[in-house]
C-alpha cells in the first residue's frame, strides 16, 4: 500500500490590479464626448434582414386550380341523366316506326347504330387529344422541374420526349439532328433545356409569330370597315378562337373539342393573371405616343387597337400552350406587332385614298 503524499505549500499569484481610471489592461479608457460631436454608425457587413427584403423581380402569378367535386357530380349526373333520356327516345321512335311498317323500323335501328358508333370514334378522338394535350403539359412542369433542380438525366429525358413530340415538323430536323450530334457532350441540364429550345421552337415560334401577326391583320381590317360594333366582336371572337386553335395544332396537334376549350381556359387565366385584359388604354396611348393617330383615321386607329388586342391573345396563347417557357428564347411583345399593324393600316389608306381619287 502506497504512503499518502504528504501536504506542500502552492503559491497564489494575485489579481491584477486595474489600472488608474478604472480600466483595465487592453481596454479602451472611458472618455467624455460633447453632445453636438457627430457619431458615425457603420452597419454591419452583414445584414440580418436581409433575406427578408422582397425580391426585385417577383415571380410570375400562377392560375389557381380549384375544382369542385359537387360541380363534377352534377354534371357527371346530368350527362347520365340526358343519355337515359336520349336512349328511351330512341327506343320509343324505332318501336313506333316498326309498329308502322318494318323497314321504317330497320331503318331507324340501322341509323340509331350509326349515329352510336359516331359517337364512339368522336369520343375516342377526343380522349386521344386530351391525352396528348396531358403530356404536353406534363412535359412543361418537368422541364420546369429539371431547370430549377439543375438535373442532366431528367433535362435528358425531356428533350427526347420533346424531340419525339416535334418529329413530325419538318423545320425541327436541323435542330433534331443538332441535338443528336450533342448528345453526351453537355453535362449540364439548363444548358441542355436551353439549346433545345433554340434548336426545336425556334423555328415554330417563327412561325406562331406570323399566325398572330395575320390574325391581327386580318381582325384590323375588318373591324375598321365593318359598321356595327356587334359584328367586330362577333370577329374578334371568331378570329381568336382560329388562331388559338391554330397555334394549339402548331404546337401539341390536334386539340379537338374539349381539349380547346381546356386550352381557351388557360390562355383567360393566363391574361386574368398577368392583367392583360384592360389594356386598351395603355395602347391608345402608346399609339398616340407614337404619332400614329395624327396619321391615320378614326376607323383605322380603332382597327390597329383590336388588332394589337387579338396579338395579346395570341401571345398569351403561345405562352400557354408551348411545351417550354421562354427562357432561351426572348419572349415576343407588344412591340413586335405594332410596326408591322401600322404599316398595313398605312398601305391600306393610301390604297383607299388613291382609289377615291
């Protein structure tokens, strides 16, 4: 057993004493300052409120998707309803007509047949172009996702679902065989998204531009000569509903009907949201701003405004049915339409007032 260790004496070293004035060694000593000398505040390198402050640039507003089940039950209950009544009218028309003479009732029964299998095809047709509008829009919201995530497998993946979506376009072939030359090489995913959409939309947004452009020349015209008011919205309509339709086979195929007026909802969404709809005013006045009212008449200054109404819509067209936002390529705008309407309506009254003299 080991002996305890035996008691020894430590030496304490004391505190040091502060300084005279009460401050001690390595601080600042306290100090009088007038009242009228001026401070100088220097904020911090880092601001703490900072990732509060809101961005310059908000993002875009999104349509809200709201459905109601007890809306699609009515209407589901409604439609069965209706078909019930259909089918008990046909059924009570044939047994008439074969209570009158048997070939009257054949005839029916073979016509009741037909009309049956119309409806089928029409039903499959649309179902097929419903479909096809789906993956259109499914084919957005990945590459929605593949550009924000930054993924070169999923941008992969939507390009070749891209490619095969626009193989039919014959002006797509240069870009599809660039992209084919490409593949492998680029190992970043927005720098895939982005080349091709210059390689594959760029030359059907060519194309979409100059069936707005029409439109709007087409709606300027006859506006500006029609005489009744009714008649040029009746047109404006009319020609709206064409070009939609035009665009949505331009881009994604046939919509058929139900597919357009899916599509007819989400270009009104698109323009409520931005705000787009009161914008007559503003293009009065850029008109005016432009001097184009001082030489043009009433007629055709009210014709270029419906005009560059009916290119909004269909800008707001190509915005919602493209199968990629506009990132790569720069969006069209107002101003891409305006010299062009100005110059019609220009030719057009010279043409108009040579022909008077």
């Amino acid at each position: 057993m080991s002996e305890p260790r035996r008691p020894a004496a430590f030496r304490i070293e004391p505190a040091e004493k502060p300084a005279k004035g009460g401050a001690r060694a390595g601080e600042r000593k306290p100090r009088a300052m007038k009242v009228d000398e001026a401070v100088t505040v220097t904020p911090a390198e880092i601001d703490a409120f900072e990732a509060l402050e809101p961005a310059a640039t908000p993002p875009p507003a999104t349509a809200p998707r709201r459905r109601s089940r007890l809306g699609t039950i009515f209407f589901a209950s409604l439609a069965l309803l209706v078909s019930l009544a259909v089918g008990l009218w046909t059924d009570q028309l044939i047994r008439g007509l074969f209570a009158r003479a048997d070939w009257l009732g054949w005839v029916a029964a073979g016509l009741a047949l037909v009309t049956f299998l119309a409806f089928l095809a029409i039903l499959a047709r649309e179902t097929v172009a419903l479909s096809r509008l789906a993956s259109v829009e499914k084919i957005r919201r990945r590459a929605d996702e593949a550009y924000e995530s930054d993924e070169t497998r999923a941008a992969q993946r939507v390009v070749t679902d891209l490619t095969n979506l626009l193989s039919s376009h014959a002006e797509t072939a240069a870009g599809r065989r660039a992209l084919k030359e490409l593949e492998g090489e680029i190992i970043d995913g927005r720098d895939l998204l982005r080349i091709a959409e210059k390689e594959l939309l760029s030359p059907i947004d060519a194309r979409a531009q100059k069936l707005v452009l029409d439109a709007a020349k087409r709606v300027s015209m006859v506006t500006a000569v029609s005489p009744r008011a009714l008649v040029d919205v009746a047109y404006v309509l009319f020609e709206a509903a064409r070009l939609l339709r035009r665009l949505s086979e331009l881009y994604c195929g046939r919509p058929g009907f139900l597919g357009f007026l899916r599509l007819s909802r989400g270009v009104l969404a698109h323009l409520a949201v931005t705000g787009s709809m009161a914008m007559g005013d503003s293009l009065v006045q850029q008109i005016v701003g432009h001097g184009i009212a001082a030489r043009l008449s009433a007629r055709l200054g009210e014709g270029i405004v419906n005009g560059m109404l009916t290119a909004r819509i269909g800008i707001a067209a190509m915005a919602t049915i493209r199968p990629l936002a506009f990132r790569a390529v720069e969006r069209p705008g107002m101003g891409d339409f305006l010299k062009a309407l100005t110059q019609f309506a220009s030719k057009n009254e010279e043409t108009a007032a040579k022909k008077r003299k």
